[in-house]
C-alpha cells in the first residue's frame, strides 16, 4: 500500500508506526538536541545547550515514557557528537568547542581529550581506538598505554582532503570520512588516502549495511558504495524528500525487514525498505524542527527522534493500529559531575 508517493503514504493515527512518548516542552533540553545514545539500560541525549541528559524508559498508562535519571551534566559547550564503547565502558561526548569530556562507567572516572579546533562531527570506537572527526577538517586517533592512563593522541592529526568532516565509519579496512565536499577513504593500517569521492553536496550522514557504504547528502540524495568505494546505487531526491539531516538502520519487528530513515528538515522522516529502497512511509515528528538524531533502541521495534527544537519522541513499529504519546522540559535542576553517578535516593532503574 505505497501509494503514488515517491516517499510512501504518510504514516498517520491507525498505520503501521505509532508515536509512543513525545517528551512535555517543560522537561529535559531547554534548545535543541544533537545526538543521542544508549548505554545499556540508560539513554543519554546531548543539547545545544551544553547538557547531557540521561533517561530510563518506563511502562505508562501509554504504554512507554521517559524518565530523568539523575541531574543533567553541565558540559559547557554544545554536545555535538557521542559515542559509547560497550568494551571498555567508555561514553564520549564531542563538543562545540572542539574538546571531548569522556566518561568511563565502570571503574568510575573521566578525562578529556583536547587537541581539536572546531566542532566534534563524529566519534567512533575501533579496535580500541577512539577516532574523532571535527569541523576543522582533521581526523584524531585517540589511545591509551594502559588501562589507568589518560587518552592521548596517537600520532599526527589526519588532514580530510574534502573539508570540515560531518561523520566517520569504519568499513572493513577503511575509515571512511564524510564531509562538506565528499567522503574521503583512509587505510587504517597506513593510514594514508586510498581515495575521495567529490560531491557538489554536504555529505551529512554514513551509516554501514551488509558490507556497503550508505551516505546521505544535504539535498536529499542517498548515494551506496560498495567496500572498494565504487558507487552502486543511487537514490536522487524525491517528493518532499529533499533534505537529510539524520540517518539510522534498523529491523522492522513484524515485518522482519531491514529499514533505511532518513531524518530531514522540518521534522519529516522517509523510512525505505532494505535493500530494495522502496519506500514504506514518511511522518513528522515536530513540525518546523529538523530532526538531528535517529537511535535504534534495538528492541521490539522501538527508536527515538529528536529535533533542533528540543523535541524526543518514542516511536513503534508494529502492526497497523492507533497510539499516541504523553509524558511530563525542566530546566532548572541541580547539576552533576558524572553520567554515571547515582541518582538521589539509589538508581533503579526499570526493567
């Protein structure tokens, strides 16, 4: 039931995606939210007001809420980018500023890794290695000799030949980096350029599927390359489809599918069907707010939105029938030092 739509029927009240929570205005980010993570049971969400919040999911009389867990971190800056590292318990927290405040969970303690100029676009794990890619162009390598050690950088910065980076990802042996003129491919091992695929267009987001390469670019297209960097298929811009913000992959739960959603302007997401890219639908989250981050919560079809206007929704896919969400911005709570430090009066958490 596609419709004629080049961007599927509009997934309203009674469809196949029902809204769970959309977050009250007077709890959590008092702006816009950049990036959210999981960390085992806890989602965690970075604003453009220099908090990082964390929350615990609930069963309401809805079905499912968010519930603050613990005052928010004053991080003092924009959080731009997270990342955590289930191995070593590690969250990562890029900033506007150019520096990253990492948390480890377990043994409790922190640092922060200081070096870039600009922005932090994107940070990821590999093999132990923390690789972080900012606005100034520059890819930074991160280790540490020992477990107790601080982070350090691991040699000299890596120059993008294709501008302010907006993402990395590791495919295969490559470390693919995303940016204002094109995704640059580095080999991990050498650590040299192996290529650049140039683009007219911002490359906004890269997310890795079945050993391919997706990017997104700002006007909407959606390009695959396979893991030599060879361009196999493209999707142009299409419908109301015109923009990409944000990026995710993840399981239909029903109808056992793999799913591309693809964030844009004004609060609209596309989902496509993998791998044939057909599209499933479109909806808006919040109206006239970009949505910057799509998480996969990874369980029974659930994910999370959120936008430039501080919205966080709850989102299921099942099958078709009716939902709707509710729950209860605030701003003025008292700080904590730590993401991980427990809450007053004990830290349950919910099952």
């Amino acid at each position: 039931a596609g419709g004629a739509s080049p961007t599927g029927p509009i997934l309203g009240r009674g469809s196949e995606l029902r809204r769970l929570y959309d977050m009250p205005p007077h709890m959590g980010h008092a702006d816009g939210v950049n990036c959210i993570t999981v960390v085992e049971d806890k989602v965690y969400t970075g604003g453009r007001d220099g908090q990082l919040f964390g929350w615990r999911g609930v069963p309401s009389a809805n079905g499912f809420e968010l519930v603050q867990d613990g005052a928010p971190i004053n991080l003092n800056s924009s959080v731009t980018a997270m990342f955590y590292d289930p191995a070593t318990k590690w969250l990562f927290c890029g900033l506007w500023n150019g520096e990253i405040p990492a948390f480890c969970k377990d043994p409790m303690m922190e640092d922060r890794l200081t070096g870039h100029r600009r922005s932090i676009a994107s940070i990821v794990v590999h093999t132990g290695v923390v690789i972080s890619g900012s606005n100034d162009s520059t890819v930074r390598l991160w280790t540490r000799p020992s477990p107790q050690a601080r982070y350090q950088c691991h040699g000299q910065p890596l120059q993008c030949p294709t501008g302010a980076i907006t993402a990395v990802r590791v495919l295969g042996d490559s470390l693919w980096v995303a940016a204002q003129n094109g995704i640059a491919c580095f080999d991990l091992a050498s650590l040299q350029v192996r290529g650049t695929l140039p683009s007219t267009h911002q490359v906004t987001g890269l997310v890795e599927f079945q050993g391919h390469m997706f990017a997104t670019f700002r006007n909407g297209d959606i390009k695959i390359y396979d893991g030599a960097g060879n361009q196999t298929h493209v999707l142009p811009s299409r419908g109301e489809h015109t923009s990409n913000t944000a990026v995710a992959i993840m399981m239909h739960p029903t109808a056992n599918v793999p799913m591309l959603l693809c964030g844009q302007q004004y609060g609209y997401v596309t989902a496509y069907d993998l791998p044939s890219l057909n599209p499933r639908g479109s909806w808006v989250c919040k109206h006239n707010s970009d949505v910057k981050a799509i998480l996969d919560a990874q369980f029974g079809g659930l994910f999370l939105t959120a936008g430039l206007q501080g919205d966080i929704m709850a989102w299921q896919w099942g099958s078709p029938t009716d939902g709707g969400g509710g729950g209860g911005k605030g701003a003025a709570a008292p700080a904590a030092s730590s993401p991980f430090a427990p809450a007053p009066g004990g830290a349950g958490v919910a099952a």
